[in-house]
C-alpha cells in the first residue's frame, strides 16, 4: 500500500474514533419535564417568600403523634423555610394535600379553589399544597403572581424537590394530585385529576372525609 494511503486510512480511522467518542450516549436526565424547565433554581429568598404571601404552615401539637405514610418526612415550608414534620402536623384532622409544580397548567387554575375552599371550611379541615419541582423560586414566583392577578393563594406550602410525598402516598407521575387523609394520617382518597371549582371539592372532601363546607 502506498504511503499516502496508509497516512490516508490513518486520518480516516481517528476521525471515526473521534466522532464515536463525541456521539452523545443515553437519555437526557431531564426528558420526563415539561421543556423550559430548570433542574434547581436556587434557594429561595425572603423577598420571594414575602412576594407570595403565603401563610405559616401548621404546627405540631405537643401531643401530637405523626402516622401514617407521611410519618418521618419533614420538607422546608415555602412560606417561610422552616421545616415541617408533615404527619404530626396534619395529625388530628382530616386534611386535603394538594401536589402542584409551577409549570402545571391545570394547577395554576386549581390553587385559587382550593384556597377559597380552605378559606370556606375554616377549621374542620387542613388544606396545605406541596410544590412538587426542585425550583422552589419558581413555584414562589407563579404564586406572586396569582396574588398580583387577584387569584391570591392564602394556604401554607411546602417543597418538595425530590418527590418524597409522591414516593410516600403512592401518587402517579402526574399533576395536581390530591390526597385526602383521615385524621389518623391514612389515606381515604387520591383524586388524580384537577378540580373543576370549589364546589367540586366540597362535594369530593364531604364524600371522602365527611367534611361540611
């Protein structure tokens, strides 16, 4: 074979090698969310926590016992980044558990319901929402701007950035996700669809829970 040849197929061969070792491999981490989605977008802060107005997140009695499948998960309150022992602070009443993100479409019209229903039921029940996405700023961020819109969410929140209350209840991949909980923290529904108006869930709650509003 030629010199100019041999030096020829040489090239060829480390291009090839190149172009293989260049060739992405394996699916995207990040396939499963909605495009335009961040993996975190950083800590929150106390002007973005203000922005949204959320009220504090309820408390443990001193009594109270968390069971249930919720027992042991303690997530950060959006309102104000204190942690919550979710099943001792639901312990005691039945509660209405809601699961959004801030890239969910039928959520951004669910949360304003479900503040009005809370708002409605007073204290017969808990309502607290869980934003279930790693970019708590953003879940923040489309809360503020329901309360600039007049669609003010006046119900406390946590963050759930790894998943734990879906993991824990057993929730599809999918959202909003509501799980109705009895006052002894087991689960009497999940209701995988979205609301269509408060009236919707005074009438799912009062079945489920046998909660009036």
């Amino acid at each position: 074979m030629p010199a100019v040849w041999r030096w020829a197929l040489l090239v060829a061969v480390a291009l090839v090698a190149l172009a293989v070792a260049l060739w992405p491999r394996g699916g995207s981490r990040d396939a499963a969310r909605p495009a335009g989605t961040v993996e975190s977008a950083g800590a929150a802060t106390s002007s973005d926590r203000a922005a949204a107005g959320l009220p504090q997140c309820p408390r443990p009695a001193p009594d109270a016992v968390g069971r249930g499948p919720l027992a042991g998960l303690t997530l950060d309150c959006l309102a104000d980044g204190s942690p919550v022992d979710l099943a001792a602070a639901l312990a005691g009443k039945p509660a209405v558990l809601n699961l959004w993100a801030y890239w969910c479409g039928p959520c951004r019209k669910e949360l304003p319901d479900l503040s009005a229903y809370a708002a409605r039921a007073g204290t017969a029940v808990t309502v607290l929402t869980v934003h279930a996405d790693p970019a708590p700023t953003k879940g923040l961020g489309l809360l503020a701007a329901l309360r600039q819109d007049g669609g003010s969410v006046r119900i406390p929140g946590v963050e759930d950035a790894d998943g734990k209350v879906r993991a824990a209840v057993g929730a599809p991949n999918v959202l909003p996700v509501t799980v109705l909980l009895r006052a002894d923290g087991s689960i009497a529904k999940t209701v995988v669809r979205p609301f269509a108006g408060v009236e919707d869930i005074v009438a799912t709650v009062a079945a489920e829970l046998g909660v009036a509003a």
